[in-house]
C-alpha cells in the first residue's frame, strides 16, 4: 500500500508518529475553460490520492520529502518565497498565502506523495496544494472554511507556479462527493450536487501520453484573448465584467468589431455555459444521451474555437464516434495533452478498450493508459 510506504518514509526520516491525509485528483465532466470566466464546471473528486504524512516538528523549520520524486526541501519558516524547486512552490505558495491571512504556520515535517498521475490533466498540482492546506488547517485548528481553503490553494499556484487558473481543481479536491458531480457557479461559489451513479456506465479516462507542456503558457493567453471580447462589449453595457454575462445575440450583434480569433474564443465560452445549465437538467431527468452528446459538442468547440485540442486528444474522440456505447468522450481540463473523459456503457467497457488499444498508440509508440474512475468525497483526514 502506497499510504504505508509514506508512512515508513516519514517515520524513517523524522523518526515520529505522522496523521495522515489525503486529497483527490479530479475530472471533469463538462465546463472546460468556463471557470475563470465566472462560469460554470461540472466536475467530481476520483478515486486517485495525494497522501500527506505530517507532523508539527516544533522548530522553526518546514521539511518536505517528495515520496514519489524522491526529493527534499528544507526552509526556515520565516524565509518563504518562490523557489527553484518546481514541487516544492506547490506547497511553499500555499503557507505564504496562510500567513498572509495573518496566521502563524509553526515548523512541522511532511512526506507526501499518491497515485494522481502528473501531467494527465487531472489536477496532481491541486491536490498537493489541498493536500497541505487541509492537513495545516487540521493541525493548527486554523478555521479556515473549505472554500477558503480552494480559494489558498488557487492563488498559491498562481503566485508560486504562474499559472493563472481559475477555481474549478482546488474546489472539487475539497468538495468532492461521493457519487455526485458538483455544478459549481464560479461567480457566487455556489454549488449543487448531481447524482451520477457507476451502476450502468463508467467514467473511463484515457491518457493521450502528450504532456501539457503548452498548457501554462497558452492557458494565459486564452485567459487574455477573454479578456480582449470582455473589454469590447463592455463599452456598450458596463454591467458587464466577465464574459459570464455575455448572451451569444450579444456577440453577434457586435461581431464585426472582433478579431475572428477572439470572437471564436468568446463564442466557445458563452456555449460552454450553456451547455453545463443544459447538463445539469440532462443529469436531473436521467437523460444520459443528452448529457452524451452535450460532452461531444464540447470537444468540438474546445478544438475548432478555443484551440486546445492536439491532434492525439482529437483521435481518442474520433475513435469513439461510431461506438453506440460511448455516451460521451472529449478533451478534458487545460488541453494541449493529459486525457479524454469518456462515459461509457459498463456493458461493454471491455470491447471499449479493446478498441482504444487497437486504433490507438501514444506518441512513443505505447498503448495509452486507461483509467476506470470512482466518484469520492474530497480532502479528508485519513487516519
Ligand atoms: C486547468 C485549470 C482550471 C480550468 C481548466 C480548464 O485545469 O487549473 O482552473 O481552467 O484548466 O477548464
């Protein structure tokens, strides 16, 4: 058992006691691109872990060892700033923005590590980020809330790993609820949970094998291309403030005034949200077809308005068109690499891989990874 070996990591390392944690990696069923435009995701906590095993150390230092990379980090705990070392921001952001709540983070010993595959799109960094940020609130008995603590694990990786994203990973590591995806309102944070139960079909994820290497880069620019639409509609109407607020007659009444590469990206957001209302109602009358389809027409518009697709992601969804079990399949979270999402018929989950393997190979010649998810609760103290 992986949490075992952590365990015996620490105790080895800091010959002590740890408690444990764990925080979820995530998928996301559909609203991709939506959340930092104040819109809507619809996405759940799976079955794939960052362990945390940590302890205060009462000194005035933070040790970390990454189990999986087999790396440490030590710093003094009043020296916190960016570092070099990638891994170790994930969890240096997350005490820096602790402390600027005007809180007092006391040294302690961490080893953490799980199974949340890196670069497959499903959400490794913010699981670490939640990882530590629920484990300290438990610790230190910080009274945070829980979207406090998404809202922590947001801005650390925006201030420490420079990516602007928006809520929708941090969210679901904490919220997660088993057999549920959530529809979160990245405006107000509110959310509602949707059943989705395994019993009939699955959610399958297959790993193109491309890493997102692209994906921190372009995702900035996306952000500013909606950005750009944001600031031409809003000389018309000054209520508008995100893109949240823009209707499709609203584009179209002012298309001539967009760069085609703007509109389609404008357009591509305002469709998403539509479909994520259109999911949630297609989940509440148990129209799974429908919810289906909506997932496909999002891959569409993520490849052909928003450009974030890559030719392996697009071949993974072509390869399920014909198959009448396939109720959905499309790219899933920043793009540019990581997985597709599919949902499909547990009757036939066999032949659905036995097809993937057969028309499909990874950049390095390998057959893809499948991975069969499991809906689950969110960051939790694990023993
Ligand atoms: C990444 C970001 C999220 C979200 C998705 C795209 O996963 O971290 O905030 O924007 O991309 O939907």
């Amino acid at each position: 058992m992986m949490v075992e070996k952590i365990v015996d990591a620490f105790k080895d390392r800091f010959g002590a006691e740890p408690v444990i944690f764990r925080a979820p990696g995530r998928v996301n069923l559909i609203g991709e691109h939506t959340d930092y435009n104040d819109g809507f995701v619809m996405p759940a906590a799976i079955d794939r872990y960052v362990y945390f095993a940590i302890k205060p150390n009462g000194q005035n230092v933070y040790r970390f060892h990454a189990f999986d990379l087999n790396k440490s980090f030590t710093t003094t705990t009043n020296l916190i700033s960016p570092s070099k070392s990638r891994w170790a921001n994930y969890l240096l952001g997350v005490i820096s923005q602790m402390i600027g709540y005007g809180k007092d983070i006391p040294g302690f010993d961490c080893v953490f590590g799980g199974n949340v595959p890196i670069g497959a799109g499903l959400s490794s960094s913010a699981a670490i980020e939640i990882g530590l940020a629920f484990a300290l609130n438990h610790i230190f008995s910080l009274g945070f809330t829980p979207m406090q603590l998404a809202l922590i694990g947001q801005k650390a990786e925006h201030e420490y790993a420079g990516v602007k994203c928006g809520i929708m990973d941090q969210f679901a590591s904490l919220h997660g609820k088993m057999n549920h995806v959530l529809k979160l309102d990245c405006r107000s944070l509110d959310f509602e949970p949707f059943e989705l139960r395994t019993d009939d079909f699955s959610i399958i994820l297959v790993n193109t094998g491309v890493k997102h290497s692209l994906a921190s880069s372009e995702y900035n620019i996306r952000r500013n291309e909606c950005q750009v639409g944001v600031d031409i509609l809003k000389k018309y109407n000054a209520n508008i403030s995100s893109l949240r607020d823009v209707s499709l007659d609203m584009l179209n009444e002012h298309k001539s005034e967009f760069d085609k590469k703007v509109w389609d990206r404008c357009s591509y957001v305002v469709e998403e949200n539509l479909r994520v209302k259109q999911a949630g109602e297609a989940l509440q009358n148990k129209d799974f077809q429908l919810f289906g389809r909506l997932m496909y027409q999002s891959h569409y518009g993520l490849k052909e308005k928003y450009e974030v697709s890559c030719p392996e992601l697009d071949k993974l969804v072509d390869i399920t068109e014909p198959l009448d079990y396939v109720l959905g399949s499309r790219m899933m979270g920043g793009g540019f690499g990581g997985c597709t999402i599919n949902l499909v018929r547990n009757t036939h989950i066999d032949q659905f891989i036995e097809q993937v393997k057969l028309h499909y190979k990874t950049p390095q010649g390998n057959t893809p990874d499948v991975i069969t998810c499991v809906i689950v609760n969110g960051a939790e103290l694990f023993s």
